[in-house]
C-alpha cells in the first residue's frame, strides 16, 4: 500500500479507536450519574463545535419546593473531560410523586474526533458554596455517590478492554509465550550498547541445550540461570540448525521483567539480563480461558504503574506519549483486523488504569477528594484547597506527558540501531 495511503488508514484507525474508548469511558460516569439522580446535561463523542445530535432522553429529578427555576439560566456543568458551558433547557412540572425536575440529555458528535466527555449538572465549585444546592446537581449529591460516578469510567473503560480481550482471544486467537528453550529474538542493542547475546553471537532461533553442562528443556530454566548470574560468565551449549556449538555469555546487570515457569510477567527487578525475547506462538483459547487471559492485563497495568512508582529511573524505558500508542496502531493496523481489536482492548484498560492516578484533573484525583469529604462527614472542602489540589494535579498530569513525549521522540531518534518495534523497551531489556 501507498505509504500516504497507509498513514491514512493509521489516522483513521486510531481516531476511530479512540471515539469507541471514550465512548465506552463517558458511558460508564453517565450510567451512574444517571443511578443517582444527577441531571446529565450531554453525552459527546468528539471536541469543539456540535456537528449532530442523534438522540434526545429525559431524567425526572425530584425538586425541592423552595427551589425557584430559572428557565433561561445557563448550566453550571462542566464535562470531567472537557465540554463548554451550554444553556440549560430543564423544566419544572408537577406529577403525582410531587413535583419534578425535567431534565434533558443530549447525545451529541462533535467536530474533533479527539476525545469526548460527559457534562453533568452543577460541577463548578462556586466560591459561596451554592453548587450542594443544585438540585440534581453533581455536588448536591453525598461523596460516595460522586466518587463512584467519578469510578464509573476507568471501571468501564478496564470492562470494555476485557470484553474486547475476551472476544479477541476466543475468536482469533493470541500470541503466548513459547516456552521451548528456542530463541525468539536476539536483540543487537540496548540503551546504545551491544547486548551480552549479541556479543556471545547468539541468534533468532537457536535451540538451547545446556547452561554449564547443566540440561535445559524449557527457556523458563534457561531465564533462571541468567537472571541469577549477572556478571557471571555461562557456559551455552546450542543447536543452530544442524550444528551443535557453544559460546560464553555473561549476563549484565540491570532492570528486567521477572517471569514466572508459564513466562507470565509479574512486574520488574534488578537482575541478570541478556537482550533476548522468548519467541511465541499463536494459540485459540476457550471463552473462559480466554477471560482469564484478558483478566490478567489490568493487572499487569498496574503492576507496571507500580514499578515505576518504586522506580522513577524506570520512566524513561516504561512510559509512552501518543507517539508510542499511535506507532503501536501503525504496527497492529498492519498486521490486521484481529490486531487492531486487540490493542484497542489492550489501549481501553490502559486508559482505565492510568485514569485512576491521583491526580485531577484525572477521575483518580477527584475520586480522592470525594474521599477526602467522605472522611469529613460529607462537609465540602474549601473553594482554596480545592484550586490548589487541581491546579497542583493539573501541572503533574501536564509534566507527566511532557515527559513521555520527549522520551518517545528520543526512542525514535535511536530507531535506527534499535530493535524491531513490536517489542517494548521493557522486553528488550531482558
């Protein structure tokens, strides 16, 4: 295909990727705003100027008799995303339960295909406190039930991903690790220096037979002896073909994935390396088995999270910006249909992870100062700290993906002498 052609399709493909995750994202905050009463004002798919509104629903939202409607007064709602303020168009009326609010939901496509949002009524901290009074409004509600509105999205945003997962594995299949003590890809470099089997001159698909006289039969044994022998030269008995060799290695040390006898990773430590990757084989699982599979990637997410929470200096390795998930689209669009569908489920648990950091504007932060008033009896904090806590998560979200952009563009400023990109920066340093 045309390379312009290509890069289309890869525009395309991840835009309609990222319309479909936060689609699934909102959908979750709107259900349980909607289970609480809270008047949704819009559900967007996309940013800027509204192209289409292509459904209309209604929530009645029990309205308290002193509370006098103002027809023409504009919503106070933000989106927890994004969005714009927008004339209010509710209603009161008067039915047998008493009287009501009437309150309208738009759903909406926006011209920018680039994300979307949820708008609930009454989001806007005012400095008199007046935003608890709003009825149906998002703060007129008890912390609990703002903090699972504000859960709502990273938990459908992880289900979505298991969903697809699900489906992907049970139907095409998944790549698993190959545990036969065979080579898969025998990486030249990392971090600018030659690895220690390409030094030893191994290569893609050589059979180990041996470690020090000692019998493989499986890579997870040969993984073993070199995550404990760093800077330990290993006797390495091989097949390349039809010739038997051997050579020397001698493993550095450094950070690498630590795997388990099935080659399921659990996380990273400081150990023996080599600069390989264990090959893998394409395997159609059962519907359950392939649950189980998807059930692990939430998992791994936050393991990750979590070593690079123990381990800063790992960041720079680990992290990626929009240039690793639309490279990433690239590599999956041409491989296939079934590859784009696994790294959209993949991609939706990642957003629901990453979204649940402690850190507003991101849901994990508001979540935390919902528990924050949950632990204060339900009493608001202040219009103050409130401006600091955001302003303050705002600045390290802003720094975060700074920071990633820059290390994504100096990974590619190496590719030349890196190693094939279906691997991560966390397998090459293996």
């Amino acid at each position: 295909m045309n390379t312009v052609l290509f890069d289309l399709l890869v525009a395309f493909v991840f835009l309609a990727m990222v319309s479909i995750l936060v689609a699934a994202h909102e959908y979750g905050h709107y259900l349980f705003a909607r289970l609480f009463k809270m008047g949704v004002e819009e559900f967007a798919i996309g940013m800027g100027k509204k192209l289409k509104i292509w459904r209309r629903t209604e929530t009645a939202i029990p309205a308290p008799l002193t509370y006098v409607h103002d027809p023409n007064a504009r919503s106070a709602g933000l989106a927890f995303e994004g969005g714009s303020i927008s004339k209010s168009s509710s209603r009161i009326v008067e039915t047998p339960e008493g009287r009501q609010l009437i309150e309208p939901t738009e759903f909406t496509i926006r011209m920018l295909p680039i994300g979307g949002f949820v708008r609930i009524k009454g989001m806007v901290p005012e400095e008199d406190g007046s935003e608890v009074r709003i009825p149906g409004g998002f703060y007129s509600k008890p912390p609990w039930q703002r903090l699972l509105v504000l859960f709502g999205g990273p938990l459908f945003s992880v289900l979505a991903g298991l969903l697809i997962l699900t489906v992907v594995y049970s139907t095409f299949g998944e790549d698993v690790p190959d545990n036969r003590p065979i080579l898969g890809t025998v990486f030249k470099s990392n971090e600018g220096a030659l690895t220690p089997a390409y030094k030893a001159g191994l290569q893609d698909g050589d059979v180990i037979t041996a470690v020090n006289g000692k019998p493989v039969s499986t890579f997870y044994q040969f993984l073993v002896q070199v995550n404990a022998n760093p800077n330990v030269g290993l006797h390495i008995a091989y097949d390349r073909k039809s010739d038997h060799r051997t050579t020397i290695l001698t493993p550095e040390l450094g950070i690498s994935p630590r795997y388990g006898p099935d080659l399921t990773s659990s996380g990273t430590k400081k150990q023996g390396r080599m600069g390989v990757m264990f090959g893998r084989k394409h395997v159609v699982l059962s519907v359950p088995a392939a649950f189980l599979d998807a059930v692990d990637k939430p998992v791994i997410a936050v393991e990750g999270l979590v070593g690079i929470i123990e381990r800063p200096s790992s960041f720079k390795d680990e992290a990626g910006s929009a240039v690793t998930m639309v490279a990433v689209t690239a590599e999956a669009t041409h491989e296939g249909v079934s590859k784009i569908i696994e790294w959209m489920g993949l991609l939706s648990i990642m957003v629901g992870v990453f979204n649940l950091l402690p850190f507003p504007p991101l849901d994990g932060g508001q979540m935390l100062m919902a528990f924050a008033e949950l632990l204060r009896g339900g009493r608001r904090l202040s219009i103050q700290v409130q401006n600091v806590v955001v302003n303050a998560g705002a600045i390290a979200v802003v720094m975060l993906f700074a920071a990633a952009l820059v290390f994504d563009v100096q990974r590619l400023a190496d590719r030349p002498t890196a190693e094939p990109a279906k691997h991560s920066q966390q397998e090459k340093a293996r």
